[in-house]
C-alpha cells in the first residue's frame, strides 16, 4: 500500500483523499439517513436522544460543506480557494456586525472593513506578500478604523465601537485568511501537496471540538437512569465521576466547557494528528506538536466566541438559532478555525523558516 502511494503524483495522492474523504461521509450520511428513518416510523428513544441526533446531523451537514469547499479549492487552483475563503470571511465578518449594534457614525469603518480590507488582505494572501499580510490588520488597519471613526464627528461610545469593529476583523477576516494562505506554504520535498497541510489543521481542530462534545454531553447524560450528581457504585465509579461529572470551569460563559472534556479533547485529537504525520511535512513528534498547539488555539477561541455570544445575548450567531450550543450560523461553524489557523500557519512557518 505504501508503495502504491508513493508511486502516485502529488495531484493523485490529493485527490485520493478527497476520494476517501467524500466516501466516509456518505457512508456515515447513509447511516444517519436511515437511522432517521426507522426513528421517524417507530420511536423508541427520549426526547434527548432525538436533539442527539438532529444536533449529528448538523455537525454532519457541516462537514459536507466543508469538505465541498475545500475540494473545490484544490480543484480549481490556489487563487480560487482565496477567492471562496474571501466569501467566506465576508459572512462571517457580516454575521458579526449584524448582531452587534451600530450607528450612523459606523457607516465609513463598515464600509472600509467589507470592501476595503478584506480585499486587500486576501489579495496579499493570493500573492503570496507573506510578510505584509501577517501584519496589515494588526498594524495598519487597527490604526486606520479609529482614524476614520474619528472623522465621523460620533464620540459616544468611540472606544467600544471601534474594538467591536477591530475584534470582528481579526478574528473573522485575518483569523480565516490564514487558511487559504496554507496552500502557499512550499517545503522541500513537499511540493505540490500543501492542501495535505489544510485538511490535516481542519481535521484535527475538528476532532478535539467533537471529544470535547461527546465528553461534556457525556457528563450531562449518564448511562445509568440515575441522577447525573449520584456516584455510580464498582471500583471505577468514583474515578468516573470525577472526571466526568465535573461542574463547568466557567459556567457564565459555557455550562459544557470543563477541564476534563478540554484535556481528554487535547489528548485525542493531538494524537490522532500525531498518527497523520505521513501526509504532512511533519515527522511524529513535530505533528504531535503541530496539532497541540492547533488545538488549543482552536479550543480557546471557541470558548472565546461563547463569551462573545453572551455578551450580546445571542444563543449562537445564525438569525434563526434557538438553542445556546447551537451552530446554525456560519461563523459558529468556523469559530475554532478562525483561531487554530493563524497560530498554526506561523508556527509551521517559523519552524521550516518558509
């Protein structure tokens, strides 16, 4: 097997992986599909078991998407994925602001944000200015949004207007050009194969999101029908209690986020990316790293994003969400990556002084 990989061109080994990549998901879809099915005609599980499975099948629309894009992306060329994660962005960044009061005197920065920034940020990207784009939001475009806030003669509420305005750029629009600017990374020995470096951050940012899910819906679901606060009895019960039915770390922000569910999340995901070290420029230590470091980038700023959520008092960024751990907006669903990306690309950056 391996030696049929190795004689496969970089273009075919890519698109092996979407192959493979599109064949688990319908495999998956399929299943859920049914499943649905049966449940529809012949119910047999509670009312928390059913908000289970519609909350899978949003994870796994999501996923689709994604994986869509992204081979979209690498089908028709580096410049083209630019241009999709630019529309993108453009969402997320719109998400942002519609839930976020403005007034009148906002107009200019709105307008210098939308069509003036990121534009220009996803040009650097597609051209590859490296040492500009790092530093052209943190720099000169936190200058240049107070600059014009200023010349529309509002003062009331000058400061927290304008970081509203720099935080949703940062995260929506330099957070999310990173990723696309993965595809331009060049390594010796690694030509032609840096969509490898993009799925192996999503995937694995992915992967600690949804362990630290199933362990925090763990923790509010016993096996057992007893109260979730009852010590199950056996010489593990105790140990399993204590890790799985700790009280949130910041219950203010996030009622799922606690230590346990954030490590055992870390743990699995760093070493499931350690295991795909092979499609990436990584030996097995360095893709251990790799994936620490994106992991807890992405799963600290997911907690971040939740704190934003609750000081606007919205239960997730979509319009037509009902639920506070739902993700029926765009940016919910890019939340993680928005922070994973940019701290991963300039370490891997740094590291191989590319």
């Amino acid at each position: 097997m391996n030696e049929f990989l190795r004689s496969l061109t970089p273009t075919q080994q890519v698109a092996m992986l979407f192959f493979i990549v599109f064949g688990i998901l319908f495999v998956v879809s399929s299943a859920t599909f049914l499943l649905s099915l049966r449940e529809r005609r012949n119910p047999v599980h509670d009312e928390i078991w059913q908000r289970e499975l519609q909350h899978f099948r949003s994870l796994l629309s999501t996923s689709w998407l994604m994986a869509i894009i992204f081979w979209i992306g690498w089908a028709l060329g580096a410049t083209v994925a630019t241009v999709l994660f630019a529309l993108i962005s453009f969402f997320a960044l719109r998400e942002f602001i519609t839930l976020s009061p403005t007034r009148r005197g906002d107009h200019r920065s709105l307008i210098l944000a939308f069509f003036v920034v990121l534009p220009i940020q996803f040009w650097l990207v597609a051209t590859a200015h490296f040492d500009l784009f790092t530093v052209f939001i943190p720099v000169y475009v936190f200058l240049a949004i107070p600059v014009v806030s200023a010349l529309a003669d509002d003062p009331s509420h000058f400061l927290e207007r304008n970081a509203k305005l720099q935080w949703g750029i940062m995260v929506c629009v330099y957070g999310l050009s990173h990723v696309p600017a993965l595809l331009l990374l060049s390594f010796p020995r690694y030509e032609g194969k840096s969509a490898f470096l993009v799925f192996y951050l999503v995937v694995v940012v992915q992967t600690c999101m949804l362990v630290q899910h199933l362990v925090s819906r763990r923790k509010s679901m016993p096996a057992t029908g007893a109260p979730s606060n009852e010590i199950p009895k056996g010489l593990l019960g105790p140990l399993r209690h204590r890790l799985f039915m700790q009280p949130p770390f910041a219950p203010n922000v996030s009622r799922s986020f606690n230590w346990t569910s954030w490590a055992l999340g870390m743990v699995i995901a760093s070493l499931f990316g350690a295991l795909l070290s092979f499609i990436t420029p990584f030996k097995y230590g360095q893709a251990l790293a790799m994936s620490l470091i994106a992991c807890a980038a992405g799963s600290m700023g997911h907690l971040v994003m939740k704190a934003l959520k609750r000081d606007r008092g919205i239960p997730n960024w979509g319009q037509r969400g009902v639920g506070v751990t739902g993700a029926n907006g765009l940016l919910d669903r890019v939340d993680a990556l928005c922070f994973a990306a940019p701290v991963f690309f300039h370490a891997v950056r740094w590291y191989f002084n590319a």
